[in-house]
C-alpha cells in the first residue's frame, strides 16, 4: 500500500452534477490541504436496486460517471465497490473501518443525505463523529440549489426522461451524454446521402425521450463534430422495440465501425416519427441536420 493517504469523496454519483461537483471540489481542496491523494469511491450498481428490489434507470453508466470525474472534475483515481447483499448487510461501522483501511483514507467527504451500512444506519452525522474519534477529516456537504430546488439526480433524470437536455444541463454542470461502441446499422443513411453512426444504450441505462437532438459527437481522437441524432426505434424503417441512438454527423466521412463515441445532447428538436417513405425521411434528416448547424453557429 502506498504512504500517500487518499481524501475520498464517497457516494453512488449517477450523473455527476454539480452537487456532486461540490463533494469533489471539496475533495481536491482537502488533498491539497493535507497532502493527500484526491479520489472517488463509488458502487458499480445502484443500491436501491437491492435495498428497494426495483431498478433505478441510471443517468449514466459507471464507466461515463468516471469519464466526467476524471475529464471535468481531474480526478484520475475512481474506485468502485460491487454492491451485493453481504455490502448491503454489512453493519456500518465495519464498512467504513474496511474502506479507510483497504484504501488509507485520511479524509473522507460526503453529501448531507449520504447513509451506508445495514439498513442504513451508517448516517454522515455518524460518519463525522466516527472521524473526529479517530483522527480523520470528514466533511459534510450541505444540499446544492439551483432555481430554489435541491439539485437531485432524481429530478435530472425526470428532465432527461421529458427530452428536456437544456434544463438537465444547467443540473449537471456539462451536456447529458452516452458513450459507447459504433456499431452497424442498416446503411439506409448512406444510401440516402445522409450516414449515420449507430450506438445503443448501455443496460441499466435511462432512455431519453424517444426523438431528434441536436448533440455532438466526440469521437477517440478527440474531434468533435456537430449532429442530428434521433433517439428510439426508427419506426420507418424498423420493426425493433430496442431504442438505438442514430446520429448523423455534420461535415464528417469516414467509418467509425467499433470505435467509441461520445455523443452530447444539447436541445430537442422534434419527436420521432414515422414516416410513408425514405425519401420524405431523408428530408427531415436535412432538415434536422440544418437546425443543429445553426443551433452551435
């Protein structure tokens, strides 16, 4: 184990906005402070899945929660614990005796509402008296407003289920996005002289409003493109029940066939619709790609 303590900011982070920002700002001002090393503990899966039995759709998966702590926030050391039933059994002083030990924590910080352990016992009160008793620095961050409301994954992700991208990026503190692999499509796009990349939503993953966005494409190499992207089932030309992200890109040729994307939504333009043929499809597609141009203009 290294001697280099870590200052933790500690809780599950779906979505990492700005009130989480405040844990991690606070995270990297005690690391500064005390010598330490900033980092992030969090849990692959939500624990309401288990201490609830239902599945909360998540903002984003764990490995996009890491890419925004380490690429907006600069926090490279990212931890994550598999949240199972002998985690969510285990009594809570046990849990942060573990933690501080397996990982040298020296500084722990948390969200007001943050609890752990058995039946969730372990509360941030608890936690910052745990602390003080044994030399650790702890601190409790106090809720994050905005618009008089407390900011909340909960609610970023009603915004996000409403196709409302704008008002979620204001909560967030950066554009919704979902990154994975380019897969092939049916190549209509191509065929109608408007190509596509195709990416599908990882499991667990929230599926916004079925509709076209305007968004960007960030691609591995790190350019960025503006785009059309329509989210659902593209009715006329699928049968398919499976939502699909299909975005056209603005100024772009290439194949990007099994690499990864980022795509970034900035604005709904319009819901997904079915339409009699190709041809009038291709024509919103111009349309749409039209209307994100201007959008970033």
């Amino acid at each position: 184990m290294s001697d280099i303590k870590r200052a933790i900011a500690l809780g599950f982070f779906d979505g990492v906005h700005i009130g989480h920002g405040a844990l991690l700002e606070k995270t990297k001002e005690r690391a500064a402070q005390s010598g330490a090393s900033p980092a992030v503990l969090s849990f692959d899966v939500h624990p309401d899945n288990l201490v609830f039995g239902r599945e909360t759709p998540l903002i984003n998966s764990a490995e996009d929660r890491t890419d925004v702590i380490r690429r907006i926030y600069g926090i490279d050391d990212v931890v994550f614990l598999h949240f199972n039933r002998a985690l969510m059994e285990m009594p809570w002083r046990e849990f942060i005796e573990n933690i501080i030990s397996q990982l040298n924590i020296g500084w722990i910080v948390v969200g007001h509402d943050f609890c752990f352990g058995y039946k969730g016992e372990g509360t941030a009160r608890r936690l910052k008296d745990y602390c003080l008793a044994h030399d650790i620095g702890c601190d409790i961050i106090t809720p994050v407003m905005l618009d008089g409301r407390v900011v909340s994954s909960t609610y970023i992700r009603s915004l996000i289920a409403q196709g409302d991208m704008e008002q979620a990026r204001r909560y967030l503190g950066h554009p919704y996005f979902l990154t994975n692999t380019v897969c092939s499509g049916y190549h209509l796009g191509t065929k109608m002289g408007t190509p596509t990349t195709n990416i599908f939503f990882p499991q667990g993953v929230l599926v916004p409003r079925h509709g076209v966005y305007v968004t960007r494409v960030v691609l591995q190499d790190g350019r960025s493109y503006a785009a059309a992207t329509n989210v659902g089932v593209r009715p006329t030309v699928s049968n398919s029940t499976r939502a699909n992200v299909e975005s056209h890109i603005l100024d772009f040729s290439g194949n990007l066939y099994g690499q990864k994307a980022r795509v970034e939504f900035y604005s709904f333009i319009r819901p997904e619709m079915k339409f009699d043929d190709v041809q009038i499809l291709s024509s919103h597609i111009k349309h749409d790609s039209e209307t994100a141009k201007n959008y970033f203009a």
